[in-house]
C-alpha cells in the first residue's frame, strides 16, 4: 500500500461559491446529474467529435496490458462509459472474448452511470459500471493492473487524494493514465481554440443543455487546472514513476501515462 505521507500539494477543483472539498464535491455532482442526458452529444458536438479520437488514442497507450485477457482494468470518473468502451474495443482485437476480464467503470454521478449501463446494453459490451466516489474507490488494495480516467480527474475536490487512491488500488507496477484538458500553448491556432474555448463553447453548451453553470464552469476549472509539469511532479510524489507525457490539440488536451512503484 502507497505510504500515506504527503510531499507535494495542489488544491482540488473549487466551482465558484463552494468554500470546502465536501461542497465542491456535492456541486460537482449536481452539475453532471442534471447534464447527463445531452452529455454524449455535446461532447461529441462542442469537440468536433475529437473526443472520440482523444479516447482511442489513450485506449491504444496501453495496448501492452489489454493484450493481456486477465488484466483487470478501472476507469474511474467514467462519466457515460465512452473510454471503457474505448479500452474494451482495443482489448477486443487482442483476446477471445471468453478469456476477458470485463473493464469496470466508476462514477459518483448515478444519471451517467445509468447512461453508461444502457450503452453497454446496446451495444452487447461486457463492461461493468458500478457507484463510487474517485476519493474513496470501492475497490481493494492491489486490485487493478491498469487505471484509467478522461477528463475527470479536473473534477475532483482533491487531486493529491485521488492520485494516492489510484496508486492504492492499483496493483505494484501496474499503470495510470490521466487524460485531461489544459491550457493550450502558443501560437494563433492555440489563440483560436482558446478563444473557443472560453467564449464559444459556454454559450453553445448553455444554449443546447440549458445548464449555463456547467458550462461555465469548464473553461473555469481548465484554466485553474495545474500545468503538466505540476501535475507530473505530484504523481511522483505520490508513488508513480516513469511519467510521460502525450500532448494533442494545440496542448489543450493532455495525457499523463505513469506507472505504480
């Protein structure tokens, strides 16, 4: 088990009005709750459907544990099941169905949860998605030889705490991968998307879901994001090694692959 002293510390995500980690959790998830049912079209809308590629691009990363039937696989903060699906379809060129073991998602939000059980009803998909809070995994020590998250670990009240959770129930040498957006780089292209980003797409997504703060409340939480650099270092410190770094988009989507000491 990963020991419990602390090195490095950055704050959790904090939506506007919320004074401690138990209130940004609770707005958090009334936030998802009450967008989950226009979620999967204005992600695929609001990113062009370069969601999808992110995705697939993470699942790929980690060939070298789903070609492996008996790897035990979460995806944590899952939301409606998209990079559970992902990781499933790349196991699925790799190994006889008969012989996998099901890839499990993991929510706080039950409305995405929900929306995640019915895509994997229609789509005959093997994955399994149960209840949990990222904070406090309802999984045992060593249980996982891979953890995976998409653009969930922003959400979280604590990042140093959810990091130290991940590495818990993951197995020794097993590995992580964070995908998650950040503050594009320099250059006119990353100006555009930045612009986008910030003014465009909170409009487009209040108008569509008729949720303003949700959408508001992405560009906010992106930009107070910590850097790469930041976030790598609070991995190590808290018992990853090998972390690397995958930039797409201009550098506004990030993807953190590391592994458990």
């Amino acid at each position: 088990m990963i020991a419990a002293q602390k090195q490095t510390s950055l704050p959790g995500t904090r939506p506007e009005g919320t004074r401690d980690e138990r209130e940004a959790a609770a707005r958090v998830r009334d936030m998802f709750t009450r967008i989950a049912p226009g979620y999967d079209f204005l992600n695929h809308l609001l990113s062009f459907s370069l969601d999808k590629v992110w995705r697939r691009r993470t699942a790929k990363r980690f060939v070298n544990i789903l070609q492996h039937p008996e790897a035990r696989v979460l995806d944590v903060c899952c939301g409606t099941g998209d990079l559970a699906f992902a990781l499933e379809r790349i196991r699925s060129r790799t190994t006889a169905a008969a012989r996998r073991e099901p890839i499990v998602g993991s929510d706080f939000v039950e409305a995405m949860l929900v929306r995640a059980g019915e895509k994997a009803r229609q789509a005959n998909s093997s994955a399994i998605f149960a209840a949990g809070d990222a904070l406090r995994l309802p999984f045992s020590d060593a249980s996982f030889d891979l953890v995976t998250t998409a653009f969930g670990f922003r959400n979280l009240a604590n990042y140093e705490d959810g990091l130290r959770e991940f590495a818990r129930v993951l197995k020794p040498r097993g590995e992580l991968g964070v995908l998650e957006f950040t503050e594009p780089g320099a250059g006119p292209l990353a100006g555009i998307f930045r612009f986008y980003f910030r003014h465009i797409l909170p409009r487009i997504g209040a108008a569509v879901s008729g949720n303003s703060e949700a959408y508001a409340y992405l560009p906010n939480s992106v930009r107070k994001f910590p850097s790469s650099g930041e976030l790598a270092s609070l991995m190590q410190s808290c018992g990853f090694t090998a972390v690397r770094i995958a930039s797409w988009n201009f550098g506004s989507v990030i993807l953190h692959s590391a592994r458990r000491s």
